[in-house]
C-alpha cells in the first residue's frame, strides 16, 4: 500500500518538500488525525476502514468497521479514539482499533472532540447541546452553545473547549460547560485549528482566507491566498500553517506570513495536517492517498 505519489509537487513554486510516506487506502477518504505525540496517523474511509500508520509511514493496524463513518478523534498520545458513524452513532475504540463500545444520540452529532490524553470525549448536537463524556462514556458535563458547532476542539493548555458554528460564531467554554466568551464572525467557517498554547486560533473562512484570532477571540490578523480556504492547519508550537483550498491547491506558510510553498493538488483535500514542530506535513486526498511531506534535510 506505499508507493510515490508525489508527482504534483514537481510543478509547485518555492521549497519543495520530500514525500517522507505515501499509503493509499482501499476507498475515498474521510478523516485523517494526527497524534501530536507519536506521529501516528489514523484514517478512515468511506466504507468504514480505519488505517492505524506509524510515524514511519507503516501500517500497524488496519480493521473495517462499522460504516459509514463521517468524522474522527484521536487523543494526541493515540491512546484511543472516537468515530461517528451515520449521522447519530458515535463509537469508542482503543489503540489497536478495537471498538470497545456506543452511544446513539437523539439527534444528529455535528462534531467530535477528544481530550489529548484520551480520558475524555465531547461531541456537539444539532440543537445546539454538547457533552462531555468520561473514558467510561458517561455523561460529565452537558451545555449549551449559542449556535450549533460544527467544530469542537479541547485546548491543551488548560481545560476547556473551543468551538465554531458554521454561519458566523467562535466561541470558548470551560470544561464546566460555562461560556468564557463568543466572538461574532462575518463569514463561514471550514476548519478550525489552535496552536499549543491556545494563543492562537485559525479559521478556514473560505473567500475570506484564513482568519487568526487570538486567545480571546479577537481577531488580530488574516492570511489571504487567493482562493476558497477550506482547511487549515497549525503547529503545536506557533508559526508553520498549511492550507488547501476548494479550487484543490496546497500552501505551506513560514512563520513570517509568507508562503514557502504552493502547489496544485491532484484531488480534493480531505484534511492538512501540521506537524507539532512544524517540520512537515500530513496531506489526506480524498482519493484515498495519504503522504507525509517534510522540509527538514533532503527536503
């Protein structure tokens, strides 16, 4: 399942990187996480396989389980993880993708968060209701948000939990469930992303590129590429962003705002993902390829 697949980057501009990995799965992409810690990549595809692939780009695990599955998590240690399968159904599985238990939910879950230990799980409601489950998959906390939020993300830095709707919200709660603070926006949202410190929040915003808000939820700057921004991605440590836009093409921006490298994808991305060092990238197509691209020595 490894070959090249790095054929678009030769037609790129600025500091080409080197594929360190390419593994393709067996069906169209899905998901795609990144666990910060081992370097380990989970992916899921549309017909419910879930690819477990070592930091050296091996496949450790792979299982074909329920489907079909519409959204990942995966705790930074890849201690475990959650899926969401069908529109309602969220599913727990450990290490070796060996599921270990469900929920359903009484309406459709829009999004999934995990913890980066693993200890604890959150997904967001259509009605605007969000929970935060144990490692049991018990009810510890359940609140409200202004708006829906079709994505969630837990902080590392201290407990509490980003989020955004998708027509015009940012917002913060503690791990209490208590808003912290709302931000409006005046755009839709594609992606979310929050550095290490959780000083620093980034926004696919579309036509609006990508929208960096501080850790009030001010915005304080934006990053324009010329395109529909639909994901992005941030270190751990601030500074290296990766992009990908509807119109299929990539860039890789320096910590000073300019961009290091562009290129034309061969499909539709399904995620960028930022190394924490920023030395690299995971780039998921929804054709089912998946590379890791680095810029260190070789690069």
């Amino acid at each position: 399942m490894n070959d090249g697949g790095g054929d678009w980057l030769k037609h790129g501009e600025g500091k080409r990187p080197r594929v360190s990995w390419s593994v393709s799965a067996e069906a169209p992409l899905v998901a795609v996480r990144l666990a910060r810690e081992t370097g380990e990549v989970l992916a899921a595809d549309a017909i419910g396989g879930l690819y477990h692939i070592d930091r050296e780009g091996r496949i450790a695990n792979i299982t074909r389980g329920p489907a079909p599955i519409r959204a990942l998590a995966w705790s930074d240690t890849g201690s475990g993880g959650i899926a969401l399968v069908g529109d309602e159904r969220v599913y727990w599985f450990n290490q070796r993708l060996l599921f270990q238990g469900w929920l359903e939910h009484p309406e459709p879950v829009l999004s999934l968060a995990l913890e980066p230990c693993g200890n604890y799980s959150a997904v967001s409601l259509s009605s605007a209701t969000n929970i935060i489950y144990d490692a049991n998959r018990k009810v510890v906390r359940r609140f409200q948000s202004l708006q829906p939020l079709v994505a969630l993300e837990f902080l590392v830095n201290r407990a509490a939990l980003v989020g955004v709707a998708e027509y015009g919200l940012l917002c913060a709660h503690a791990f209490s469930g208590e808003e912290e603070w709302q931000q409006q926006l005046w755009a839709n949202v594609g992606d979310l992303s929050v550095t290490g410190d959780g000083k620093t929040i980034l926004l696919a915003c579309y036509s609006h590129g990508i929208q960096c808000h501080d850790a009030g939820g001010r915005q304080v700057g934006s990053y324009q590429l010329g395109g529909t921004v639909s994901r992005v991605s941030t270190s751990f440590l601030p500074g290296r962003i990766a992009a990908a836009t509807i119109e299929r093409h990539f860039y890789y921006i320096e910590p000073g705002g300019q961009v290091e490298f562009q290129a034309e994808l061969p499909d539709d991305a399904c995620r960028v993902i930022c190394d924490p060092l920023g030395s690299g990238v995971i780039v998921g197509l929804t054709s089912g390829r998946i590379m890791r691209l680095e810029w260190g020595q070789g690069g």
